[in-house]
C-alpha cells in the first residue's frame, strides 16, 4: 500500500528522482495492490477499485471502489454489507513517495446507506479530530447521555453548543484514534475484521492473500517512519549491531554491518 504524510503539501521531484514515476504510475500500482488483496479474500467478481479522474491529476489522483454503491459482501451467497472506500493520493512531503492525503472505508448494511461504521484518515486534520479514527454509527443511551454532560473544552463545547439548538448528539460523532499518521489500520486489517466477526464467504487462501496485503503496507509506513525519524533509525541499528555513517549533505545514508 502507500505511504503517507503529515499536512505540508508537496513539490514534485524530479522523474528520475521519484519512486517509481509519475503519480499516475504509483496510484495504479497502489489500486493493484487493493484489488490484489480484494480479488483474494472475496469470492466471485463483485467489486474492483479503480482510479479515478481528477482536475490535477500531476498532484492528486483518487482510487475508490466499483460498483459505486460498495462492493458486496456475501455471507452463506447473501450480500450482507457493502464495502466502501476511497483513497485521495498525492506525492508526500519530499516529492518523491506516494501519500495517502485522506482515506475512508465504511461499512453499510446491504440497501442501507448510513455506514455501520467508518474508518478515517485526514492528513491535514486538525487538533480537534484525530488523523485517523473510527466512527461507529450506532446508538447507545449511555454513550449519548455521556456526551451530552460532556464540559466545555475542545469538541464538548461545539457539542454543547448542538444541544442548545435542540440536537441531540450521535455516537457516530465519536471519533476514536487509530494509530495516527504512520500506524493506522491497513485495508488488510478492516477486511480481516469483517470476514472473523461477520463470518464472511472468502476464497480458499484468504489468509495469506491479507497476510501480503499488511506486509506490503508495514513495510512502506515503516519506510516513511524511518523519514520521520532518522536519528531515531540510526540509534535503533546501532543497537542492532549496525555501524551507521551521518550521511553528507544531500548525500545517501550509508549503513553496513
């Protein structure tokens, strides 16, 4: 899958600088992975994801699923759930990698269309909402009792503020964190979920087919981890055993052993 990044948006590199060539050209490798995991896991010929048009498509490709309505989910041969997802892409802060901007897979009872649930990531979100987070649409009374006495501060105060108007709060209106910019849930992860709690029809192997997905993903959010923190890489393999060299200005990191 792809890497991300924080909110600075990106200049292009140079084409002999990036990974892999154009933007067009990673997003389509990112979408082949999608459907690689997909095609694995779900039985028959129901969904794909596919890359869509953009107005600037030099710095911002989308990849969303097909059909538009979500991608069925069939239990015992019955469409149960529908999957949804959509992934805006850019370059990330270096110009170089692909970056998941934002992403959302939602969960919807088939003929419904208020998601069950929605998994959420925004790289320019602010301090009031986590990056990544979890909605659940759902209600429990004692969940909408407590954020009706919520206080004042951060997001109870705009909460306060709907109650007055005569709104009741939602529990979909929670937003549970998820791990942030470089460790949130893969598409893997959510799509193991649904088969083991849903009981799900899945293809024989589907196990390792999500297990390559998740490996693909950890590898390059490691990658752009190790970006993030470079020092802390270096300490990390020193500890390791490794002999670590402070790269040259504009120079390559050199590492041996």
């Amino acid at each position: 899958m792809s890497d991300d990044a924080p909110d600075r948006a990106a200049q292009p590199a140079a084409a002999d600088e990036r990974e892999g060539g154009s933007l067009a050209d990673v997003t389509q490798r990112f979408a082949a992975d999608l459907r690689s995991t997909l095609r694995g896991v779900v039985p028959g010929d129901g969904g794909t994801f596919d890359v869509r048009p953009t107005a600037t498509p030099l710095t911002h490709q989308t990849v969303q699923q097909d059909p538009p309505k979500g991608i069925p989910l069939a239990v015992d041969g019955v469409v149960v759930l529908r999957l949804r997802a959509s992934f805006d892409c850019g370059w990330d802060r270096t110009g170089r990698f692909l970056a998941v901007r934002r992403s959302t897979v939602s969960i919807a009872a088939e003929g419904t269309d208020e998601p069950l649930f929605r998994y959420d990531y925004d790289a320019g979100s602010d301090d009031n909402i986590p990056a990544a987070h979890l909605n659940v649409h759902g209600h429990r009374d004692e969940l909408v009792f407590a954020m009706m006495a919520a206080g004042h501060r951060l997001r109870g105060r705009a909460r306060t503020s709907s109650v007055r108007r005569g709104r009741v709060p939602r529990v979909s209106t929670l937003h549970f964190p998820l791990g942030g910019h470089r460790f949130r849930p893969s598409f893997e992860d959510v799509l193991e979920m649904l088969v083991r709690e849903f009981g799900l029809d899945t293809r024989p192997g589907w196990r390792a087919a999500v297990c390559a997905g998740r490996t693909r993903w950890r590898a390059v959010q490691l990658r752009a981890a190790v970006r993030d923190d470079p020092a802390g890489a270096a300490e990390a393999l020193v500890d390791l055993g490794y002999a670590v060299r402070r790269p040259a200005p504009g120079g390559a990191p050199a590492v041996s052993r």
